[in-house]
C-alpha cells in the first residue's frame, strides 16, 4: 500500500529516500505490558493489574538514492540529512481505501548499509521509529452536531479520548453523554459565547480563555471502538453543540 512518510513536514522522497522491503510491526496490534501487584491480604504472589500499551517500534526499511538519483554526493547529503534528524519527529501516512490513517514516533536510530553490488550508487538503509502514542489516527476530524437527541458517533478500533466540544450560544448548565458515560458542568453562558470542552488537554474555557473548568462534574468520557450514542441537554436555552474527533486504530 502507498506510504508517505516526512519528517519535520519535509517529505522523504524530495531528499531521494524511498520505502523499501516490508515494515515491521507496521499494522501490528499494539503490545500491552500488564503492571504485577500483590494481591492483597496476601503475602506472596500477585495478580494481573491495569494493561499500559507499550510503545510501538517500527523498523522502517528505506532506500537511499539521493537527489538526483545515483550521484554519489546527492547520496552522502541524503545520508547527513537523515543522521541529522535523529530524534526528530517522523510521520507515515496511508490510505485506508476510504480516509488517510497516520502514525508519528520518535526517529531514534538511522542503520546504513551501501549496496555495492549496484551498477548505480544507492545505500540501503533502516530506521527504527519509537511512537509513544501507539494508534493509527484519521488525518481528517470527524464533527459531530449534538442535542437532544442521541447521535451516532463514528468509530474506529482504538479509543478515542481527546475529543473537543465546543457550545457557542446561551444556555443554563448542560449534560454531556457519550457513550452512556454523563458529564455536566455547571454555569451559563449568554449569546455570543462559547464554552470549550477539550477532553485531550483536560481543560474547560471559554471564549475569552478563561478557566471555566471549576463547573464540571464527572470524568471526561472515552469514547468507545464500538457503535456509541452522544447527546447534550441543557436546563435551559438552545446553543449549538459540535463534537469532534479523529478516529482511532490499532
């Protein structure tokens, strides 16, 4: 399947290094790593205690030919190009047959080896890539129009719990379900302003920046790899409400 990768937004490709060979771990599921604690009232053993998802690792095997491709020192300036971005931030992309899904990490190693036997230059070569977060994510927002009325909710194969809800219009403390999940927060808000809800940065504001985050109650919801329902009532006023997020996957 056709893989883009860049790091720091410059494309690989404009500096003649190219995917080659297959990827390691590529569409792997995400390892888990399963904390052992001791079981309490008891003086030996443990038990199985919270799944932490371990970081992902690829093994990214490239192609350098340099630009333009086959001059030796186009190669060597490829070569010192990527050695120099050692744990800078590196990004794939793939097409999924519908949307784009995209992977960062960490580059952490660059593995080089020159192909002699070539009757042009060229060296191949492999990166390993650390990604803390360990799910690949839509490249596009899926949004959301909530009310009242239960919406369904777009999903992919992991969860999803850095969405951003954002009311703008008046209204009276307001009831926030996902998934069967309740948060409210309490206030009000008059026309012309908005009340911010962002899940992934734990924080509540308004229009002008303000803290508001003093007037939630409950946990910021996850939103399920399953089919889920979201809804927002108020007690009273009609604002609108939009929820949006990128789908995740394993």
């Amino acid at each position: 399947m056709p893989v883009t990768m860049s790091i720091d937004g410059t494309d690989l490709a404009t500096q003649g290094i190219y995917a080659s060979g297959t990827f390691r771990d590529w569409l792997s599921s995400p390892r888990f790593r399963r904390a052992s604690v001791r079981s309490p009232g008891s003086a030996i053993g443990s038990v199985s205690a919270i799944s932490e998802t371990e970081d992902r690792v690829l093994l990214v095997p490239l192609r350098v030919d340099g630009n333009p491709a086959s001059s030796l020192s186009a190669i060597r300036t490829a070569e010192d190009w990527l050695k120099a971005k050692v744990d800078s931030l590196i990004t794939f992309r793939m097409a999924d047959g519908v949307n784009t899904r995209e992977i960062a990490g960490y580059l952490d190693r660059v593995d080089l080896e020159p192909m002699h036997a070539l009757p042009t230059p060229a060296v191949r070569c492999t990166i390993e890539v650390t990604c803390p977060d360990v799910h690949w994510k839509a490249t596009s927002q899926t949004s959301v129009s909530l009310n009242g009325t239960p919406a369904a909710l777009a999903y992919g194969t992991a969860p999803v719990e850095d969405w951003v809800l954002v009311v703008s219009g008046a209204f009276t403390n307001l009831t926030l379900t996902l998934a069967g999940q309740v948060m409210t927060w309490t206030g009000s808000r008059t026309a012309g302003q908005t009340l911010t809800i962002d899940a992934g940065r734990g924080m509540v504001y308004d229009n002008t920046n303000a803290n508001q985050f003093s007037g939630i109650a409950g946990a910021f919801p996850i939103l399920p790899a399953a089919a889920a329902t979201g809804a927002i009532t108020y007690t009273s006023g009609t604002p609108t409400a939009t929820l949006t997020y990128y789908r995740r996957y394993r």
